[in-house]
C-alpha cells in the first residue's frame, strides 16, 4: 500500500497529508453514518470467563488463536498469550519473588490488522505487516530498565525474550500488554494483554489474608475493553470510515464492550460481598461506571496498591490503563434478581463531533443465585497499625517540591483525526529528555491545552494525585505562541488559573502510575524517583536491545495507545 512522507516530515512541515486534507464532520448524526457498526446482539447472554492462574517461572508463547466474543457472533481470528482464545492468564506473585517471564513471538502468519499498519508513525515499517514486532511492558512495575518492555526492545515472530521482575513493591494491580513502538494500538486489539496480581503478607489473595477481604471465588478479575466486529464475528480495528485504512485513524471506539474478551455477558453472584479487580484495557475510551440501581460500593485500592481506608461512592471514573480496586456487596440480591454495572461517559466534544461515539453502557450484569457468600465487609483500614501495611507517605507542604511543567499540546492540524498531539511540543527523539534525578520528588503539573482529556503515564515510578484546576486555555495560548514541532514549549500556567484547585476524591487518593487529565486543566501530581540503593538495580543503567541498538532510561506517555502510536510519547532518564 503506497504511503506518503514520514510523519516527522509532515509535522515538521506543519502539515499531515491526507489527514489535514480531510474536512470536519457536519453533524453527529452524519458520523453515526460513517461509523462501522457492530451486528446488533443481545447483552446478558453469554457468562463472564474467568482466565486461568500462573504462577512462578513461565515461558508464555504469544500466538494466533480463535475466539468467540458473544454467542450470536461466529468464531473470530485473534491474538493472545498463553494458549487462550483472547487476552492472556492471570499471572499471580508473591512480593520480593523474582519472577523470570519469557515470552516468545509466534506470529509467522503475519498481522492481524496488517492492512491497519501505518508505515509513517514513528518506529512502525512495512515489515511490521509480514513480521509483526512485540515488546512486553509490566504496567506499574518497578523494575530494571532492561526487563521493562521498552518500546524499542522487541523482537519479531521467531525471536523471544525474558524479562526479570524482582516484585518489591506493595502488593498492586499491575497488568501486562504489548508496547511496539507505533503498531501497540492494534497489537492490543488482536490481544496482547492480561492481569498480573502482586500479592505480599498482607494482601495475600487467600482466604485467610489479615485484611478479611474476599478471596478465592469472590475475588474476580473484571477487563474492560470497547470493541467492534464485522457480521462475520471477527474483530474490525476501524472506528470509522472517513479515514482510508492503512492511515493513523486518531482514536479506536467500540461500539460493545466486553468484559475478559466476552461483549457484555453476566456473572452469578452469592449474597455477601466480592471483590472486583477492574482494568480498563480500551485503547482510548474511559468510563463512568456505576450500578443500575445506584447502589454504592467502596474502592479499596488504586492502580498501585491499597488505599488508607475503604472509599464508598456511588460511581467512578476510569481512563485507560487505569485500575480499581472494588469491594460490591450483592447481599440484598435474592435468587433470580438481577443489577448491572453500566457507564455513561461521553467522549469530548470534539470526538463526538467527528465519529458519533456514544457511552457503551451494556457492561455486565450480576445475577443473584441466593446462596450465602462472604458474609465480611470491607475493615474500616486497609493501611497503618497492627496487620496492615504503612500508611502511605503524607504529601509534603506546598512549596517544598519543584515543579515541572508538562504541556499537552493541541492537535497540528484541523479536522478528523486529530494528529500531532505532543507533550511539551516534542516528538520521541526530539530533546531535551527530561532527567529528573534519583532520589528526589517533583510536582509534575501536566498542562492540557488540547481538546480531549490524556492519561498520563510514567514507567518505573507511582503519583499521587494533589489537585486539578481549570486554567484560560486561550489565554494561554494567545500569551505563549507554540513553535514548530520539536522545540520545547512548557509555559507556567500560573498566570491562566481560574477557581480553586480541586483535590482528587478519596476513592483516586491512592499510589498511582496512571492518571487522567481532564481538558482545560492543569493536573498536578507527585512524583518520587526511587535511587538505585532502595531499588536494587540502577535505573539509569544502559543496556542492548534487540538489533545491537544501546538504550538507556524509560518511556511516559498518554495512554491513549492511538496517542501514544502517534506523538504522545517520549523518553526520560534518572541519574543518580
């Protein structure tokens, strides 16, 4: 398939090519018309599949394999880890266990989306389409540099690698998934994720854990991922069709969600209480989540661990790669009885517009057996006295920390999709790269001036969110031109603030690696950057990837996987 210009070239150029040739939507309703729909299924029909349990050593071959996602849809080409027919096992350790995770690329066939691949994102080749690449990053670990699936360090069909984890950390909800450099989006499509629960003294995951929160049975793992499918039950890649296939299409919105790789199926639950490791495993969607009848629930923990105490609420918001932590009490349900999670969280203004996107709100439906459960509620602390871990740190006084300003810039050029987006105007090889020093703590305040809210991401290191704040977006701007791609562009937002700083909610308070930035505020969240000497590896050590090439430091980005393919993704270094 013929491809223009690199898409450096066309930024450095101020222009995209086809893509900012291509002209608005009109209406909503002309977009709906555009989209690719997904043959209309019944919810609620097929029962939530659990994935199976590894522990220890594992070599895990990633491969092709077939999968039905609803009973109505027929039998679909995938991809997925481990033998499964889609997404990958459960992956259980225990902390201070170093675990070795060899995985081996089998995709002699080639892509599953090869006519998806865009050949001008950067780190992206026609070869991709033949001889697909694959680099498997833990999310939320701490872990050397050479073991944390650099997005540069893969390997094609034939190739393996092992990665080394040590596990010093809190016990955590961490999760692994693909991370090739300009084809992840579609690598995690096809399938290449799964869960990774770390377990330590306290949280051990059994039935006789310190913390009296459900276990076995009535602890379930709940992936989250909006996907499209063509009439033949195969998975479609394309959102919609105003963007030529083979081109970079901006975002990837389902249309069904599903839940462990099936499109909204149902779970039977006993009366007492359980405990819902939820991921969100969209490329680009986030959600509202709540129960139909608004019953509350408490949040028991955060992407990287536990929370001080329980946080009840009604409803939470989850942006990609983000992770909660639920404890649900079904003990009014009577046999027969029914309540489903849903969603309603509409995507920004300027998607909506452009693709007619609309909030999938057919999650999962809980159906009561009337059988008695685990009749324990969740304790009133999960962190601090006897039997439970340290209090997480207290933040330190405003003032006491630097700051870094982060800008998430706007999108190059005008019309759907919206490419370009960058963080502090640079591209992944453009500098400086950021090099915030071992053993030190800095506020990072990510500055989002574009239209659409960004889940930002850190390797290696965990946030705690401090505040949010609306800010004059075009104020901003119009006080601080932005420059040609590839110089530096990170303003103070402090002369732009508008209202008062909001603090997260108690149920978001917790150690993070993941965090959603809203449009037209400022995210401030703060970040500790471990030294070699607590960590037990030096974090800025340099080391081969595959192909001889020297790499040194970790990657952040949004985690938006379509903003990431794009621009939104850079390097960062910690010297000691």
């Amino acid at each position: 398939m013929p491809h223009g210009p690199s898409r450096r070239s066309l930024l450095a150029a101020g222009g995209l090519g086809v893509l900012a040739g291509m002209e608005g939507f009109g209406s909503a309703r002309a977009a709906v018309a555009l989209t690719y729909a997904s043959p209309r299924l019944t919810p609620y029909v097929d029962e939530l599949p659990v994935p199976p349990v590894l522990t220890g050593d594992r070599t895990i071959a990633m491969g092709a394999a077939t999968h039905r996602f609803h009973r109505d849809l027929g039998v679909a080409r995938t991809w997925s880890y481990g033998g499964q027919p889609y997404l990958g096992p459960t992956v259980e350790a225990q902390r201070d266990e170093p675990v070795a995770l060899t995985f081996r690329n089998t995709f002699d066939a080639g892509h599953l989306f090869a006519a998806d691949i865009d050949p001008t994102l950067e780190g992206a080749s026609e070869l991709d389409r033949g001889q697909p690449r694959t680099s498997v990053h833990l999310h939320g670990a701490v872990t050397p540099p050479e073991a944390d699936g650099h997005p540069e360090h893969s390997f094609r069909p034939g190739g393996s690698m092992t990665y080394r984890h040590p596990n010093g950390q809190d016990a955590a909800h961490l999760w692994y998934h693909d991370h090739a450099m300009g084809i992840t989006r579609l690598n995690a499509v096809a399938g290449l994720a799964g869960m990774y629960l770390l377990r330590d003294a306290y949280d051990t995951g059994t039935a006789g854990n310190a913390l009296g929160l459900p276990s076995g049975e009535f602890e379930v793992p709940l992936t989250l991922a909006d996907r499209r499918f063509q009439a033949d039950g195969s998975l479609n890649f394309r959102t919609t069709r105003k963007v030529p296939q083979g081109h970079w299409e901006g975002g990837t919105f389902g249309d069904l969600m599903t839940v462990n790789g099936v499109v909204a199926p149902y779970l039977q639950v006993a009366r007492g209480f359980y405990r819902f490791r939820v991921l969100n495993a969209s490329n680009a969607r986030g959600y509202r989540l709540f129960f139909s009848n608004q019953m509350p629930f408490w949040v028991v923990g955060n992407d990287a661990g536990l929370l001080d105490a329980p946080a009840r609420t009604a409803a939470v918001r989850l942006a990609p790669g983000e992770r909660l932590d639920l404890v649900v009490d079904f003990g009014a349900l009577a046999a027969g009885d029914q309540v489903d999670l849903t969603n309603d969280q509409q995507e920004s203004p300027v998607v909506v517009a452009a693709t007619g996107v609309v909030p999938p709100a057919e999650i999962i439906r809980f159906v009561g057996t009337g059988v008695r459960g685990f009749a324990t509620p969740p304790p009133a602390t999960l962190r601090g006295g006897v039997g439970r871990p340290a209090l997480l740190p207290a933040p330190p006084a405003a003032g006491t920390v630097p700051r870094r300003t982060v800008t998430l810039t706007p999108a190059m050029a005008a019309g759907w999709p919206l490419a370009g987006m960058m963080m502090n105007n640079l591209r992944y090889d453009d500098g400086p790269m950021l090099t915030p020093r071992q053993g030190t703590a800095e506020v990072w305040e990510f500055v989002n001036a574009s239209s659409e809210a960004h889940p930002m991401h850190l390797h290696l290191v965990h946030m705690r969110i401090v505040d949010r704040q609306r800010f004059d977006v075009a104020a901003y701007a119009k006080a601080n031109p932005r420059p040609a791609p590839g110089t530096a562009w990170s303003p103070s937002v402090d002369p732009y603030l508008l209202g008062t700083a909001q603090v997260p909610a108690a149920w978001e308070a917790g150690a993070k690696d993941t965090v959603g930035c809203p449009p037209g505020m400022v995210t401030r969240v703060l970040v500790r950057f471990p030294a070699a000497a607590e960590l037990g590896f030096d974090p800025d050590a340099s080391f081969m990837a595959m192909g001889g090439m020297r790499l040194q430091g970790y990657v952040w980005h949004c985690h938006i996987l379509d903003h990431e393919d794009d621009c939104m993704m850079a390097r960062y270094r910690i010297p000691g």
